[in-house]
C-alpha cells in the first residue's frame, strides 16, 4: 500500500498511490490477521485543549484494566496502556459518554509514525549544529574584532576542532542527497550546498595552517545550521500530513462475515470466493459484488452513485461492494471479489486519470533548476578570473571562488519555501484542514474553476423533513411513534426532527425494505414506501404515513452542509467559475445549484463522465479544484489539479485528494483558497528577498572583497528575513 | 590573556551540558507532542498533591 511504502522512500507522499487504497492491498490484510498488542490507540479528532487531555486521561485510567493513558495533542490522539481483555470497542463508548469522539486505529499501520526516527535525526543534528554555531561564532566575533597573531591562529584552531566534527556528522543528509543527484546526472539544490560547506571547511583549514587571516568555519556551521532548520521544518510538515492521512486510512477495516453452513465467521475480504455468502448487517457496508439470496432492505448508494434515495433490496437484487446496508439483514451471494469487483474497476479508472495527469513542478524545484548552474558558473568563473587576474595564485583564486558559494549558497532559499509551508499548513490545520501534499497549496493557488460533488459534499447526506407544518398533528405523532423503532436513516430524521410527544403504538414491527408498521386503537397504521403504504409517489425524497385510512407524504431535502452556502459565495466573490456535477437525479440537484446561486450544474453523472467533464475543463487551460467524497468522485478527484475530500468521505477519495476537510463545516475550504494566494506570494517575495542580497553580496565577493563577517551577515540576516516574511501570513 | 585558557574550556564545557541536555530531552521522546505539552503545563490536576 502506498502510504505504507512511504515510510521507507521519505520523500514519496501518501498520495502517491490513490488506487492503491481502493482495493486494501495484501501487506495491510496480513497485518490485520496479526494477533492485536495490548497496546490500543485511538483517534481523537474533537481534543484540543488541556481540559481535554485531563478528561480523557483521568476517565479512561478510571476504566478497570487500564494502567495508563497518555494523549498525544499533536497528533490528536491517544495511546492506552491496557490488559488484554480490554478492547478498543469497550473504550470508545467511554469516550463517547466523556463528549468526545474517538475512532479505533491500527497500532499496526501507525508504528512508523509514532518512531519517527527520520524527524529526531534531523533534529539532533540541527541540535548540534546549533551548538556548534554558536561557538564558533563567538570566537569568530573575536577574531572580526581585532584579535591579532597567536590570538586569532588559537581561535581559529578551537574554531576547527567544533567546525570539522560538526560538519561531517550534521552535514550528511546534504552530502547524502547531493551524492545521490550527482550519480544520476543531476544538479540538485544540494550539490552547491555541499559543495559551499566542503570548499569553505577544507579552504578554512589550510589558511589556519598557514596562519591566514580569514577563516570561513563560522560561514560553514552557520550554512549547515539553517539548511537544517529548513530541511526540519519540511519534514515535520510532511510527517504531521502523513500521519494524519495514515490515522484516516487506519478508520476502515477491510472485514466481512462469512456464512459457511450456517456458521458465522469474521474474514479479511481478501479470504472470500465466488460463490461464497456473506451476511452483511443493517447499517454494514457491502464488502462485495454479490446477488442478494435472501431478506429484504434498502441500500444507501450514495457514496458509488451520488444518489441520495435508497433502493430496495431484496431476493435477486444486484449489490454493489462499498453500498450501505439500511434497514434489515441481507445474504449476499459473491459474484466478484478482489480483482473484479466494481471497487477494482473504479481504482482501474484511478489509476488511469493519475497517469494522465501532468507532475507539478513546485516553485522551488523550478527555482533550484534555474539556481545550481548559474552558482556553479559563478564560482567557476571567478575562480578563473582571479588565477588569469593574479598570474596563478591558486590560494587566492580559490579563496574568492570559495567566498561566492558561500554567499551565493541557498540558505534562505533553502528557508524560504519551507517556512511559509509550515506557517501556511499549520494555520489551516487549526482552521481543520489537512495538508497532505506540499505542493497542493501552490497549486491551489492557481485554481480558476471549481467543481463540486453534491451527495456529502455540499450537502451531509443527511435528510431533513422538509413539511412538518404542513402534516396534520395525529399523523405527525403518529409517525413520530414509528419512526422511533427503525434506524433508517429518514427514520431517524424523522424521530429527531419531531418534538410533539408520539402516539402510543403497540405491535410495532419493521418490515425490512417496506417501513415499519404498527397498531393504534386496533387500526393499522404504517411508515415507509409509498407502494406499501397505499400512497401516489412524488417525485422527490419522501416517506409515506398511513393513519385512519389516510396518506400523506412527508418530504424530505439533504441537509446542506454548514458553512457550503459561506463558502460558495467567497469562491464566487472570488471570480471562480463553479460547477456542481452530481450523480443524483436533475431534480435535487437542479434544486440545490439554485439555492446555491451555482449557474452551471449536471445530473446523473457516472464516474467515468466526472473525469470526462473535468478533462475537458482542463483541456480548455482551467485549472480545477475538484471537491467530493464518494467513490463516483476518486477519479475525478485524482484527476482534477488540485482536489479536497471531507474527512466523512471514502477511503480512496482521501486518498485520492491533496487536502482533507476534517471538520463539518465547509467555510475553511474558502480560507484556504484565500492563505494559498497568500503563501504562494510569501515564497516568491521570499525568493525575491533571497535574490536582492545576492545582487548585493555576489559583486563583493566577485571582487574579492568578500570578508567572513560579510558572508555571516549576509547569510544569518538574508535567513531570518524570510523566516519573518513567512510569519506575516495571516 | 591567560584567563581566555580558562573561560574557553569552560565555555565549551557549558555548551557541551547543554547539548547532551538536548541529547537527553530528544532521546527521552520529549518532543513527541510539542503542543500537548504546552497545554499539559496548565493543568491543575496535581497542584495540590503529587501524582501518586
């Protein structure tokens, strides 16, 4: 799986691989057979202050069997220390009675995250080479001061016994990374960089040897010092996203229920067969592509199809894997498992649509193309100037073509982008969305037309009854007392929506995939299906209620998401073109682009037709942001520019998208747009900063009047400007 | 000058404190949770008695 893969690569993001996560691959199945540690971890979404960790530390160390409970704010989560009898199903009502919820991970998939090996190497060797700096400056302020002879060779000495050892241990992801661009060819951002601190360290060296007046090991440890500052700051950005992704991948665990002569069994998916019967429980989701066999409900197709009416199921009826169960038990024959199944042939259109797509360029990678020869060519160039211009003095020639990297060398480039990075990402992680591509923010940028998905996207897929007030009270109490014993999802819009006190109903039965029917005062009275209930369907979301031989129909509209109506009009107010493609019928959607004020809007969409639709738009030179959910959207997502999924969504359209609303409400996508103008102009003033103290600094060096108190100046006070441009964000 | 023979080595031993501090802090994963343990310094939970 691809975010396992990530770990051990570095640089790959989660999202390297959105088909991947479509079909939950072999490597995850088998950790998931593996008998589960003592050790629970649990996802806390909603925790975010100090009140919140005592609340749920001291409940869950009150749970008997639990030794200790630890929450982890960062990561919003927290790890429980706990006999094996203590599971955590049994936590999280606990929890959930604290006010707060919480979501079972896999300790298995998370290990990596919680070892960060990679993050504590870069931050003791950016521990070190703080250390080292500031040493080291200190006696360079000596020197630079007037410290004369046997002074300054004893200073530079000390100087070299920190500079040299801290080089060479805090040096080597540069040296690393430079080596492993040069052996394919490449100039990357840190053969330069490497280049400067060797030149500059080895330069020092000899002068101190020779008794030389100027000594650059200040410049050297300084270089290392904030190229590491930058290069942390990116990792833990990148780390943040990754586990955070990783904690939404671990929500869903790929089980179903095999029924093998009557006998149940809990099995990966991976295990099942054609032929094989599974039974999936009301409010299960479809693990396969199967034909009902028996018993009767009705199936939630919303997250395949964008439909936001469920369909009867019954003996006969097709199924398809990633549909909710609703109402009753249903046996499901499989008809295609693994490789066949719908949910294959989706991730297949994934994958195709991530091939297609062009791989962004992020502005630093565009900028080091550019930076690298142009700093080589540089140096080379003094360095012959000088050996011509000085008849051959080598030590002076490579004293000034060391002097060019030095100044010349990326430090606040290397700043640059990644501070605004952090300072962007993390404001909207507080805002409630998640970054899990660095370069999404950029692109996000340049978005100039947004598509929105419908079902759970714009809406929550949770109903409303629309004409309460209309409905005489009997019938309204009347339904209230039915909807009370069912848990389809209008049932339960129904129960809570009406505040009247409902009807006294005995022998109340559901009759899976019809409604619910009972008994008043001897008469029958019924809920559900118009068909069933006697009633002329409308053509809209609507349950039907039968009392004293008459119906009426009580209507229903998809509640919109909060903050979707705020965030429209700050997309519209922006000059962005919007769409609203849906796979539901034109009515409801017709209905809520109107609300809305969206202009452009299609119904009854396949998925296939969604990446169509976003091609073309891309086609004409757009740049789409595509926002939805459900599995119809993954490879519209996957193919758009730029994409965002909320946190409700499916597996594979996180995965498939660069930027997670974790939240409910929608009004942040708005202020994400507005912070990725904002970041994208931070960097390139950023760049523009960097490049004013070149223009500056390089002629200096050029001519040989570069000093080492000029090179730390330049470097130390071109470093902290970026880093206080990237804190301007707002 | 004979007193820099003393403030150098002393200097540099203070900073190397520091730095092994920092080893320790770093090795005993107290960088983990930077934000939880910035909201975990205002709790009143134990500030009338030990953790027992």
């Amino acid at each position: 799986m691809a975010l396992a893969d990530g770990y051990d690569a570095g640089h790959v993001s989660p999202s390297a691989c959105p088909a991947c996560a479509v079909a939950p691959s072999a490597e995850r199945l088998a950790e998931l057979s593996r008998p589960v540690s003592a050790r629970l971890m649990l996802s806390l979404p909603t925790a975010h202050c100090a009140a919140c960790m005592s609340t749920v530390e001291n409940g869950l160390q009150a749970v008997p069997g639990v030794q200790s409970a630890r929450v982890n704010l960062t990561l919003r989560r927290v790890s429980v220390d706990a006999d094996p009898e203590v599971t955590a199903e049994s936590l999280i009502p606990i929890l959930a009675g604290l006010g707060y919820e919480a979501h079972e991970l896999d300790p298995g998939l998370l290990s990596a995250t919680e070892t960060d090996k990679q993050g504590r190497e870069l931050l003791m060797r950016l521990g070190v080479a703080g250390f080292a700096m500031m040493n080291v400056m200190l006696l360079s302020v000596a020197v630079w001061s007037g410290a004369g002879d046997a002074t300054r060779d004893l200073f530079h000495w000390i100087s070299a016994a920190i500079a040299l050892p801290t080089v060479v241990f805090a040096g080597q992801p540069f040296f690393k990374s430079a080596w492993a661009s040069l052996r394919v060819g490449r100039l990357g951002m840190d053969v330069p960089i490497s280049l400067a601190i060797i030149l500059a360290s080895s330069i020092s060296l000899f002068e101190t040897f020779n008794s030389g007046h100027h000594a650059y090991f200040d410049a050297a440890v300084m270089l290392v010092f904030f190229l590491l500052a930058g290069r942390y700051l990116d990792h833990r950005t990148r780390a943040v996203a990754r586990s955070a992704a990783e904690e939404l991948a671990a929500l869903e665990v790929p089980r179903a229920i095999r029924v093998v002569d009557g006998v149940e069994e809990t099995v990966t998916i991976s295990a099942l067969a054609v032929g094989d019967t599974v039974r999936v429980r009301p409010g299960g989701r479809m693990p396969v592509d199967g034909e009902v066999i028996s018993g009767m409900s009705e199936v939630d197709r919303s997250l395949l199809t964008g439909e936001s009416l469920p369909a009867v199921a019954g003996p006969g009826t097709m199924v398809a894997a990633g549909e909710i169960n609703l109402t009753g038990p249903l046996m499901v024959r499989v008809i295609a498992a693994g490789r066949d199944s719908s949910l294959h042939r989706m991730a297949d259109l994934v994958a195709v649509a991530e091939s297609t797509k062009t791989k962004y360029t992020s502005l630093a990678e565009r900028a080091a193309r550019a930076y690298s020869p142009l700093v080589h060519l540089l140096s080379f160039g003094a360095f012959g100037y000088w050996m011509w211009a000085t008849g051959g003095d080598l030590r002076y020639a490579i004293n000034i073509s060391a002097a060019v990297l030095i100044i010349t060398c990326p430090c606040a480039l290397g700043l640059a982008v990644p501070a605004v990075v952090t300072a962007a990402s993390g404001k909207l992680f507080r805002k409630g969305l998640l970054i899990k591509d660095g370069t999404a923010l950029e692109r996000l940028a340049e978005v100039d037309y947004v598509v929105f998905d419908k079902t759970g996207t714009l809406t929550l897929g949770t109903p409303t009854p629309t004409n309460l007030d209309m409905l005489p009270q009997d019938a309204l109490a009347v339904a209230a007392g039915l909807a009370a014993g069912s848990s389809h999802p209008l049932a339960v819009a129904l129960t809570r929506a009406v505040t009247g006190q409902p009807a006294p109903l005995t022998d109340l039965r559901e009759v899976p995939g019809y409604g619910i029917e009972a008994r008043l005062n001897g008469e029958t009275v019924r809920l559900g299906r118009a068909e069933w209930v006697g009633a002329a369907p409308a053509d809209e979301t609507a349950t039907y209620v039968l009392v004293a031989g008459e119906t009426h129909a009580i209507k229903f509209a998809d509640k919109l998401r909060p903050g979707a109506e705020t965030a429209v009009a700050a997309m519209k107010a922006a000059g962005l073109r919007l769409m609203l493609l849906s796979g539901d019928a034109s009515a409801p959607v017709a209905d809520l682009a109107t609300r809305l004020g969206i202009t452009e809007f299609a119904a009854g969409k396949l998925p296939a037709e969604k990446v169509a639709q976003v091609r073309a738009l891309q086609d004409q030179g757009h740049k789409v942001l595509m926002i939805g959910d459900g599995l119809n959207d993954t490879a519209a997502l996957a193919q758009a520019y730029v994409s965002i999924s909320p946190a409700s969504a499916l597996d594979a359209a996180r995965t498939a998208s660069d930027i997670v609303l974790l939240g409910q409400d929608m009004a942040p996508v708005a202020d994400a747009l507005r912070i990725a103008k904002q970041s994208t102009r931070r960097i390139r003033e950023n760049f523009g900063l960097s490049a004013a103290y070149n223009v500056v600094a390089v002629p200096l060096a050029l001519m040989g009047l570069a000093t080492p108190l000029l090179a730390a100046l330049a470097m130390s006070v071109s470093s902290i400007t970026v880093s206080l441009n990237a804190l301007r964000l707002r | 000058m004979e007193i820099l023979t003393i403030l150098i080595p002393v200097s540099l031993l203070l900073g190397g404190i520091g730095l092994l501090a920092f080893f320790w802090a770093l090795k005993t994963k107290q960088f983990e949770d930077p934000q939880g343990d910035a909201a975990r310094i205002l709790k009143t939970d134990y500030d009338d008695h030990p953790k027992p």
